[in-house]
C-alpha cells in the first residue's frame, strides 16, 4: 500500500525541473569540495568543470557569486548541467549542493502550483507551460 506523503504538496516526478533551470544556482565552498569528491578530481578541478563566477555591479549593488554551470536544454533555455535531459532528474543528488537542498523552503513550490493549474485548464497531464 503506498502512504500518502502529507509533507510537502508538490511532486518533482511530475516536473521537468523548473528549479534547475535558474540561470544563478550558487555553490558554496563546501558543495564544490562535495561535487569534487563526488565525481573524485581537485576542488580546482571540480571549481573549472562544474562552477562559473558571476559578478554584478550597479550602483544599488555588487553581486560576487560562484554559480553552477548551465547547457542548453530542450525543455527551457538551459539547465544545470547535472541535470538529466531526458529523465529530468539530478544526476548528482547525494552530492547536490546545499541551495538545492533546501529549494523550495517549504511545503509548496510556486511552479509547481502553476504547472498543475496550467495541466488542468489545458486538459493535458504532460503540458509544460512557458515560465
Ligand atoms: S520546480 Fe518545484 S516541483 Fe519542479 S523540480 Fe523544482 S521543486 Fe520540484
Ligand atoms: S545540482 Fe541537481 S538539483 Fe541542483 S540544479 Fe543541478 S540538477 Fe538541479
């Protein structure tokens, strides 16, 4: 018998991973050292393959961050690169970093919402609306 899971109200199965397709994914120190030892090269090595800086400046404000790197997608403009094309799922799950963890910080997930709304006007189970 399957248990309904009461915990969240969102189904990742059943999305093609919005999340992972934004552009700034931020990777802390320690989620490179955990990619690095995932996929067994240097933290330099894993900082080059699988991260990219990002640099922001404006006279409201100064952003510095290392973020993961992207490809193009089918789905949306373009993903993670750990992210699964075809089986929309994270290739690097145990080793995925912390933001990705804690996403969505709650028991909803706004895209989510929005796919199953636009799912039920369309009639169709498997329609991926525009975000
Ligand atoms: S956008 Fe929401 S439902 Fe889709 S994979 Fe991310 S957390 Fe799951
Ligand atoms: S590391 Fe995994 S969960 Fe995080 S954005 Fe990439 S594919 Fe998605």
């Amino acid at each position: 018998m399957s248990k309904k899971n009461t915990e969240v109200k969102y189904d990742c199965s059943k999305c093609p991973g919005y999340c992972c397709s934004y552009p700034r994914i931020i990777v802390t120190k320690e989620d490179i050292e955990r990619l690095a030892g995932h996929f067994n090269v240097s933290f330099d090595e894993a900082k080059k393959r699988f991260t990219q800086a990002y640099r922001y400046e404006s006279k409201e404000e100064k952003i510095k961050e290392q973020i993961l790197r992207h490809r193009k997608d089918d789905v949306y403009k373009s993903t993670c690169q750990f992210l699964d094309p075809v089986k929309r799922r994270c290739t690097v799950y145990q080793a995925r970093p912390a933001v990705c963890r804690e996403y969505p910080n709650g028991k909803t997930c706004g895209y989510y919402q929005f796919l199953k709304f636009e799912r039920k006007q369309q009639g169709d189970k498997e329609f991926i609306p525009s975000a």
